[in-house]
C-alpha cells in the first residue's frame, strides 16, 4: 500500500488549518490484493469477496477494480480560510464522466451541473437500490452507498474534484480566490506525502 505518487496541485485560501492525506490503492496493488485473497483469508472468505465484487459490477457497471484506475491515490481533506473540503484526484475523467452518466440513467440517480456564483458546480443524489426483492446484490449495494453519502457536490480544480458538504461552501472557496499552492506549504513542513500511508498536519493556537 505504499504511495504511488503524491502531487496536490491545487491551491488553497490562505493558510491552511489542518491537512489529512490518504493513498488509495493504484491498480497493481489492488489487483495483488486480490490475487491473494485466497491466502491471506482462506478460500470462502475470498469467494464471498469476489461475489460481492460482482453483484457490484452488475447493479452498478463498476467495481473497486475499475475505480483504482479512474481516481487516486491522492485523497485530501483539508480547512482553509474558506472552509473544510474533500480533493480526490482523477486518473480517467472521461471513463468517470461515461460511468457517471450510466449510473444515474440504470440507477435513478441525480445528477446536473449549475452556476453559482460564477462557478460550475456538479450536484450528484444518490437513491438507494429497493430492497423490496430483499437480494444480497441490493444489500451489498445499499451498504457500499450508506457509506459514500446520498448528496455530493464538488468543482473541477485541474486534475482533482474538490468535494464540499453544500454548495455554497464551493462558491466561497472559489470567492477567496485560493492563492497558496498546498504541495509547496506541505513541503515547507517537511510533509512527506510520497512516504505516508495516512498523514496529517495541522496548525493550532499559531503553532505548527
């Protein structure tokens, strides 16, 4: 699980109040978690993994498979001068984008594209999967979704999505005019992003 790559480049508003990182998974490593499944947890767990893995890639057209190639390592929280967000970096916009368009067509989702204050905001609701036929595919995908969240708004910011609770928190970030470039201030505190698995860095009482 070591990182692949660590690049935040993207800006931030003003001094940043903490900074949290995490490396997903990139493709090979999941994929050698996978090829192992079977050794590290026996057989019937890795058969049960598997057919979760599938009953997703039937209900929603992806799994975690695909998912290591469209987005990551990268992922970011971060609170600045303009609020708390959430940056995802994306590998494969245009394989993301044609999912996303297919999911909310065979799933029912939600998704439209505004202008707020100047800025193109993405809003995407996620409707949970009936379980009126009380399958294991839909537990399994009711599951997988209770944990992601129902509303999601983001920006596009270069190669990263960056994620706010609501909207308006976007339309500020992008009013504060964000003018501090976040790898070189993690790098002035010797954050070594490159080297951590899961990390955090903050600033509390004007003391680092």
């Amino acid at each position: 699980l070591a990182p692949q790559q660590f690049n935040p480049s993207f800006k931030v508003a003003g001094t940043p109040h903490w900074v949290a990182s995490m490396a997903l998974p990139g493709h090979a490593q999941w994929q050698q978690f996978e090829n192992n499944l079977t050794l590290d947890f026996g057989a019937e767990r890795a058969a049960k993994w598997h057919a979760t893995m599938g009953e997703m890639k039937e209900n929603a057209g992806f799994d975690i498979d695909d998912l290591t190639n469209w987005v990551g390592p990268e992922l970011i929280s971060f609170a600045d001068d303009a609020g708390n967000y959430v940056a995802l970096r994306v590998r494969d916009r245009k394989a993301l984008d044609a999912h996303l368009e297919d999911l909310t067509k065979r799933l029912h989702w939600r998704y439209r594209t505004e202008k707020l204050d100047g800025i193109e905001v993405h809003a995407l609701v996620i409707t949970h999967v009936s379980k009126s036929a009380n399958t294991a595919k839909a537990t399994a995908l009711n599951q997988l979704l209770a944990r992601i969240g129902t509303h999601l708004y983001w920006v596009e910011d270069g190669d990263y999505l960056i994620f706010s609770k609501v909207p308006q928190a976007l339309a500020d970030r992008a009013a504060a005019h964000p003018d501090t470039s976040l790898a070189n201030w993690l790098k002035s505190r010797d954050y070594e992003g490159e080297h951590t698995l899961a990390g955090i860095t903050a600033v509390t009482h004007d003391s680092e």
